[in-house]
C-alpha cells in the first residue's frame, strides 16, 4: 500500500508545480484521485485566488469519487476564505480515505482540516512524501510562519568573480542560455530587487521574458531616490509592480509625487539613509511578496551575505577572465585571515548551459 | 573497410593512451596486429627509451604476422635511433599492410617511413583517426616542432577568483577530490612550474602523489633567489628534478654554490630581474622538457595570460566566498574597459568533481 501512495502522491506533487509562478503568496497544491486503482481525477492550483486542487480533482472525476482515495499535498483547507473549505468539498462527494503529504504549516490551522475529515469517518494518512512536499513549497512555508520573504541571489560573474567593469559595463557576461534561464527565476519569484548603482547602470526591464510569464514586483533600492524619470523602471510600470525602497527624508520630495501620482510608482520609506537588508525584506514581506530573486549588484549582495540573511542562489560563470582589479567583484567587505573564514556555500548543484556553469546552493 | 579500419585504429589510440606520463617527451604511440579480423598483437610505447609500441605487438603476434594489418597511431621511425627503427620490423616480420593514424610531425623523417614501407611492397593508408591521434599527442607535437613546452594551467579559486587570503593562506580551497586530480596532472606533465611567492607561501612537495606515478621536474622562478634551503624544494631533491631559474646576478652567490654542489639542485640563469614567461619556457624547452604544468601564483599566471602563451589549463572552482578585496587574485594587471575585452576561454569543458566544478579551456 506504501508504494502505491508514494506513487499518486508523486503524481500530485508533479502536478502541483505547474502551478509555479502562477500562484504566490499561495502554495503550490496539487491532487490526485484514484478508485480500483484508476486514476479518475487530476487538479492543481493553477493561480493565485482560484480554486484549490481538490476542487479541479474531485470536478475532474465527478460521481465516480464516491468511494474513491484523494492524494493532497498539503491539508486540505477547513476554513472559509476565497473559496469554500477543501474538506467539506471532499467530505460531500464521497471521498473515502484521503493522503496528505504535510499538514498546513499555518499553527492557527494546522490539523483542522484533518480533524473535520476524520470526524466524517475519512480514513486520513498523513506525512507521505513530506520532505519532497515541505521541499517544493518551500518559499510558502517560510513567508506563512514569518512572514519573511524567502531571498534567492541571481549573478553573473566572470572567472574572476566580477559582475562589470570598472567603468560599469556587464553586457553581456552569461551567454544567451544563461539569460534564457534568469527569464524563467523572474516567472518563479513574486519580486526582484536590484540597488540603485545597478538600475543606473543598466536601465533593466526586470519582466519575465518567456510565454505565459508572471512578470514579478520590481523593486529597487534606492535610498537617495536618484531613479530617473525616463528609465523602463518607471516609464514601463504599466502593471503598477514598480517598488522603490528610499529614505523617509524623500517623503516630500517633487520626484516622490511625481512618480507616485503621473506613474503608479510604489513607496516604501525608512529611516535614515542606509538600511539593512533585513528591514528592507521585511517591509517587503509586508507588501504580500513572498520571495524576492536578488539580482545585484555588489553592494546588495554584500549586504545580503553580511546579514547572513540569503536563503539560496544561483550563479552562473563565464568562461571570461577580467584581470582587472579594479572591475567590480559581485562581492566585498569582507576581511578574512584563513581560508577557513570564508563562505561556504552548501547543497552545491551544478548546471552546465553551454559554456557557462552555474551553481545552485542554499547557505 | 573503412569502418573497421578506424574501429582498430581506435583500439590502437587506447592503448597508446596507456602510456601517458611516461613516454615524454616521447609522443604515446600504439599499435594493433590485425589477422583475418582478429586481433592477433597489441603494443603501446610505455616508457622513454624504451621498445616502440610496433614491437611490441609484433612480438606479440609472433610468427602470424605474416600476411597481416598493422595499425599504428603514428608513422614508424625509419631512423636508428635508441631503438632500430620499427618500419624496418614491420618488412621483416611479413607485415602486408599498414594503417597508420598521422606522420610524423618532424619535417627531416616524415614519409620517410610510409617510403620504406611502400618500397617494400606493403599497402599503406594513412590520415585514419589523424585528428584525434594528433590530439593526443598534442604537447609531443608542440615540442617537436618548436622545442617550446606545452603549458597547462592548473589553479584552485574561490567564487570570487581568490587563490589566498592576503596573508598568503591557501589551504584548502579545493576539496579533496579536485586535489587528487591535480595528482594526475602532475604524472602527466613532465615539468611543474610556480613562481617563487607560491614556494615561499605553500612550502609544496610538488610531486605526483598516485600510485605509479612519475614526479615531474619541480621549477621554480625565483630571480632574486630566495628559495629557502630548508624547504622541500631543496631538501627532497633525491631525484635530482628540482630546477631553480633565477637572475644571472647570482651566478657567484654562495646559495647557487651550495644547491648545485650540496643538493644538485640545476640552475638556469636568465638575464635581469624580471623575466618573461617566453623566455622561460624557452629555457625550460632546451633542458629537454616537453611540458609544463603552471601551478601559480598571481604573477606567473598573470604574465602566463598577459603573453598569450598558455595552451590550456584547468581550473578548479570551490564553492567559497572570501568576499575580501585584498586576498589575493588569481589573475590581475589587466585594464578593460568594456566586457567585450575580456580573455576569452575556448574549448570550455566541465568536471563536477563533488561540490568543485573544473572548467578545463584551450586558448
């Protein structure tokens, strides 16, 4: 019996990241319903707000479901919030047994859903395949019991570790894979921040160039407000997604207004001039963005590695030496006695894309 | 025909490759006995001075080499050198026809073989599997051709292209799989080569840590020589392969007197105090060493790469971060402007080797 609900709950965790992208600050949910041994129904969350999992499974698989076992990899909801409870949609149609690969990370929650199917005589069967469930929603999970925003690095370095030039030049570093690849990190993550030197020096678009991409929150660190008026970060904040963290002392600036009232642009202000990047997250988090792609440059992702603060990242090398000790390295500050202070980075992957690598870690 | 021509052509490759770090700065050669489609005579060259791979597989096919193919990956010598020469073999032992992968490279006996062969009525072919004989022989056909070693890179860097920390601490950046690798490296090539900061700092053994393995002659260039007579440059030198290049101003000097008389160590001296990398693989070239791998520092690397005169390298990334602008980089000295002027790698190819990937380039 083990193998074969390992088995569906696999499938449902399969179809539960289809929804990738597509439905933050939400978790991934995917399920399965199965009866004799036939797969009958088949749903995932598709977007953020729709409806949950269950209800594509169980609709997909109509009157049969009387009788029949649904796969869920997360606990199906108990409580009435932009849809109907989960659980009562189960109890309703018939579900006999139900399989559940963790329970809702939600302390205020967490077991209810369980608690109101068992009390309708469901056989429940939890923690099956939990690692892999805890694993998929990982960003979910860490933003519902802190409400943290999970932060992920983005570079492109050189063999010698340097994102530009000197003079600010980076285009291009990674090749033409590489940059296919971050198109897809921008679709997968709520927002990406980028500091101001990085805005100023690239006048990016930070959208998320594939078919069927969410484009993400675009968010810069701009403490003096020095963002011109004429750059994509305002001109193209047609979807009202452009963020600027700033310094309170900017609060009754003209340019505040202005990009505020002509632009949709959206403030956050701090106190003082230089922040953390952990108040910058947090105001962040607040926003309801759930996970932030860091795509430099140096002095954020310094930041971020001093706070110790980074949850993961992926960066991708070049086959191209600088030597230039002047070009900006993606990362300093820091003073070191022996090789043994440095960073270690953990859980290494690596992913050749053509001839650029790039390794995937989490700290 | 063809077909089978190259499958025993190939065959003749691997066993030539099994000669690797042992024949230079001879090429690896080897060779196949083919009789009515079975193989009656395998041979490779295995050792400098030592029986070409020819004899071997015709000793190993004894008699029934009358009548037969012959496959060899480089033409047989025509010459009396410390061997008699092998196309002579080839008429005696009955041989009918002879496959061979490329000529050979020096000018003065090429074709002189295929001559001698085709004069004694054997069927001849050549150019089967040429480039991949000429590739593996790629530092044999460097040398003989310009009396100019091959010169491979080999470093261990950080993420952001460290290879110490400002106070000259190196250990370990690579972890202990990429380190046995470099093991290999050094059977393989017939030289290894740092600049004196690296002996100064490491105090290396430079030897080939493997079983079976050859040690390769340690250089060093030291101009100022500062070599310390109790390191292990100095004191292991019981093969006699240790090799200090310095200045010419210390031709008198008292330390030069005591390595040469004392620990044999051998002298190359070199006009001025600071040396170009040409020249000193020039040098190295005349003491009749075929190849050499640059182990570092910053300087040797940099002047390797600001010359242009490196034909490959590998080099080995950790999964750290020193973060520290004044450790020590493995490459520095250029001025670029734009990315578009950075050093290049071709041929890129990657090693996973546990959690540090090795990018292996020709240039």
């Amino acid at each position: 019996m083990i193998n074969s609900d390992e088995k569906y709950m696999e499938l449902a965790l399969e179809l539960a990241a289809l929804g990738e992208g597509n439905v933050n600050p939400n978790p991934m949910v995917g399920a399965v319903v199965v009866k004799d041994g036939k797969i009958i129904g088949r749903g995932y969350h598709k977007k953020y707000g729709g409806p949950h999992a269950e209800v594509f499974a169980l609709e997909d698989s109509g009157a049969e479901a009387v009788g029949a076992t649904i796969y869920v990899t997360l606990e199906p909801c108990s409580h009435y919030g932009q849809t109907p409870p989960c659980a009562e949609k189960i109890i309703k149609m018939g579900i006999k047994r139900c399989v559940i690969a963790t329970l809702d990370p939600n302390p205020l929650v967490a077991g209810k859903g369980v608690k109101l199917l068992k009390k309708a005589g469901i056989d429940v069967k939890i923690n099956i395949l939990k690692e892999k469930a805890l694993k998929q929603n990982v960003v979910f999970f860490k933003y519902i019991e802190r409400k943290i925003p999970y932060l992920f690095l983005k570079c492109a370095i050189t063999l010698d570790g340097k994102i530009a030039t000197e003079s600010g030049n980076s285009k291009w570093i990674s090749n033409e894979i590489s940059r296919g690849r971050v198109q897809e990190l921008r679709h997968k993550y709520m927002g990406i921040m980028v500091g101001i030197k990085t805005l100023l020096g690239d006048n990016p678009r930070l959208n998320a160039r594939i078919e069927g991409g969410n484009n993400p929150y675009r968010i810069v660190v701009d403490p003096s407000l020095k963002t011109p008026e004429n750059y994509n970060f305002i001109q193209n904040n047609k979807d009202n997604k452009s963020i600027i963290i700033t310094s309170k002392r900017n609060i009754d600036s003209e340019k505040h207004l202005k990009f505020e009232n002509n632009y949709n642009v959206k403030f956050v202000f701090l106190e003082g001039d230089r922040f953390t990047m952990r108040e910058i997250i947090k105001e962040i988090g607040e926003l309801g963005i759930d996970s932030i792609l860091l795509e430099g440059g140096n002095s954020m992702i310094s930041m971020a590695f001093k706070e110790n603060i980074l949850d993961g990242g992926q960066i991708f090398i070049a086959p191209k030496i600088t030597g230039d000790n002047n070009a900006i390295p993606f990362i300093s500050g820091f003073k070191i006695g022996t090789m043994k202070e440095s960073i270690e980075l953990k859980d290494v992957k690596f992913k050749v894309y053509g001839d650029n690598i790039a390794i995937e870690f989490s700290l």
